[in-house]
C-alpha cells in the first residue's frame, strides 16, 4: 500500500492557489489602471470643455462690445454726415 505524501499535496494545492491569487491579482490591477486612465481622460475632457466655455463667454463679451461700437459708429455717420438735396 502506497503512503499518501499530505505534505507534498498541500504544497502542491498552495502553490497553485498562490499562482491564482497572483494571477487574478495582476488582472486587478491592470482593469484599475485602465479605470484610472479613463477617468484621468475624462477628467481632461472636462477641463478642456470648461476652457473653450469660458473662451465662448469671453468671445460673446467682445462681440456684444463690438456691435455697440458698430452702433454707435453708424448712428454718428447719420446724424454728422451731411444731406444732400438734389436741386430741382
């Protein structure tokens, strides 16, 4: 009758849980990296769309400035330019 050897079969069924964990540890880690990088990108997207909001804003400010001077340039031409009456 053959001896069971307990110890090399625990050693054994060790080894291969401890290859799994590191497996499913190595998994782990590179789905959380990939999480980390997805969030650092849309992170950046946020920043980036906050930015070229406030460049609209800015740009609409000197665009409203703008169309009070085109106003008030076109108001002065009427009212200082001279009328000509054709004679009869």
């Amino acid at each position: 009758m053959r001896k069971t050897n307990w110890l090399a079969i625990s050693a054994t069924i060790g080894l291969i849980l401890c290859c799994i964990t590191i497996y499913l540890s190595v998994n782990v880690y590179k789905i959380e990296k990939q999480i980390a990088q997805k969030h650092f990108s849309i992170e950046t997207a946020k920043i980036q769309s906050q930015e070229k909001i406030r460049k609209i804003d800015i740009l609409s400010e000197e665009n409203e400035k703008l169309r009070d001077k085109v106003y008030t340039i076109e108001t002065n031409i009427w009212k200082y330019s001279p009328v000509i009456v054709p004679e009869v």
